[in-house]
C-alpha cells in the first residue's frame, strides 16, 4: 500500500517491487496519463488496473483504492530490473526478510512524495493444514450425530 503518494504526472511515476528473494516486478509504469496521484493506493492481483489514458486531464487526481499491477509502454531500466509484472510472482516465497519497494520519476520537471509503504502478505493454508481442518470437523459432526437422542413412542 502507498499511503500519501502524490505526484504531478501519474505517466511518469514507476513502482516497483523486489522481495527479499531478489525477484522484483513492477507495479505501476506509465499508468494514468496526465492525471495527478494523491492518495492512498493499493496493488493487488485480482483487481482492476489502472488505465494508460487521461483521468480527466491534467490536474485531475486518480482516486486512491485498489488497483492491479498497471504496467504500459516500455520503461528499458525497468525491464531490466524486474521479471514481469504479475505478484504472483511471490508465490511459494518465504516472505521473511528485506522487501524494497522502488519509485521514480522517469521524467523531469514533475514532483511527488510518498508517506509511507506497507506490505500486507496473506498466507495461504497449505493442504495439510485443511485435510486436519476438515477431518476435524468431520469427526465433531460424527459425534454430535451420535449424541442425538432417539425418541420412542409407545
């Protein structure tokens, strides 16, 4: 997540991600057009991507929210930094260690800052840990089965 990212001309802004494996992609190049960022922006796989057109035109601010990794055009320092753009990429890591995340400007003259970055990885049961869960539950609707009293009647 970005939190406070602003910058003056979206198209020039380049983020990218490298995780403590030393596998990086990109995120987001030339996305946005002549629209400004000023907001809190999240990346994540399943979502929409930013488009490579004009929010408005100039001056007119992307909504912050959820976006997919949004990559257009060739960035040559880029491509050769990263392997791709799709985060699942991280797939099957181990998450422990460095992440570094990477922005800049590809341009001159436009201006942005950030607040801050933050990371959120959501771990996935492995299928050990839901063949336990089931047969657990399993085994409490066998037992509260078995506890059902029958009635008779004479």
């Amino acid at each position: 997540m970005l939190t406070g990212l602003k910058h003056s001309f979206a198209d020039d802004l380049t983020v990218a991600l490298q995780g403590p494996n030393g596998q990086a992609i990109l995120v987001l190049t030339d996305a946005g057009g002549w629209s400004n960022f000023n907001g809190t922006y999240t990346f994540s796989q399943g979502s929409a991507a930013l488009g490579n057109g004009n929010y408005g035109g100039n001056n007119t601010v992307i909504p912050g929210g959820t976006y997919g990794p949004s990559v257009y055009g060739f960035n040559p320092i880029a491509n050769l930094l990263t392997s791709g753009s799709s985060l699942a990429a991280f797939n099957g890591i181990n998450p422990n260690g460095t992440w570094k995340v990477w922005l800049w400007d590809d341009q001159i003259a436009n201006v942005g800052s950030l607040q801050s970055v933050s990371l959120k990885i959501a771990a996935v049961p492995e299928p050990a840990t839901w063949a336990m869960m089931i047969g657990g539950l399993a085994l409490a609707g066998l037992q509260m089965r078995r506890r059902a009293t029958k009635v008779s009647f004479a």
